[in-house]
C-alpha cells in the first residue's frame, strides 16, 4: 500500500507514523516535500492578489520528515534526485513494515 502526501498536510496527522511502525503495518508514505504551503500560496495568490504568505514556509528550521519517521520507528529516506524515486520505492514496497519517501520536490509558486 502507498500513501501519498504533500508536507504541510502530512504535519496534519504525522503522529500516524507510530501506529504504523507499532503494528508494523506495510505501508509505503511518500512525501512530496515543496518545504512549504504550496497550495495555500498559490490560492492566496490567485484569489485574492496577494503574496503575503507568511508562516507558510518550512525552512527555518526544515523539517527533516526522514528524521522524524525513524524517530517514530519507521524506515525513512530523503531523496533529491528523481531517478533515485523509483529504486528507492521498488526497495519500500519489499519491505514487511512501515517505510517513508520523503521526496524533495519544486517549491516555487507559479501564477
């Protein structure tokens, strides 16, 4: 099974990374990581024309989700490039337990 996430909505319910490890549940989480609130930006921008997206960035400091899931005893791994996506997923779901993909993606708001 994989779950798909972006970062701010996995600090919604990170806590679910324990349940995970504790039953030992087969589920890979991927993290697409923009280190902010992409979609909340992009809405702020679009609807009303503003950019003043304040306290919707993760940078000071950076959540290491990666860190942060071993914390929770999950097996867990940053990746920056996109053709290490496909190994390192083919390698969680071979897994019995629990694994995270945190999966640093563009963080620039558009339009």
């Amino acid at each position: 099974m994989v779950a798909l996430s972006g970062d701010g909505s996995a600090l919604y319910s990170i806590q679910a990374l324990w349940t995970a490890a504790h039953l030992d549940l087969p589920i890979t989480f991927v993290i697409a990581n923009n280190k902010g609130y992409r979609i909340l930006k992009q809405r702020l921008r679009a609807f009303h024309g503003s950019d003043a997206d304040i306290g919707m960035d993760f940078t000071k400091p950076e959540i290491d989700f990666a860190g942060l899931a071993r914390s929770f005893g999950v097996t867990a791994e940053h990746i920056a490039e996109p053709d290490a996506i496909r190994p390192a997923l083919d390698a969680a779901l071979t897994r019995l337990g629990p694994t995270l993909l945190d999966v640093a993606v563009d963080g620039s708001v558009g339009g």
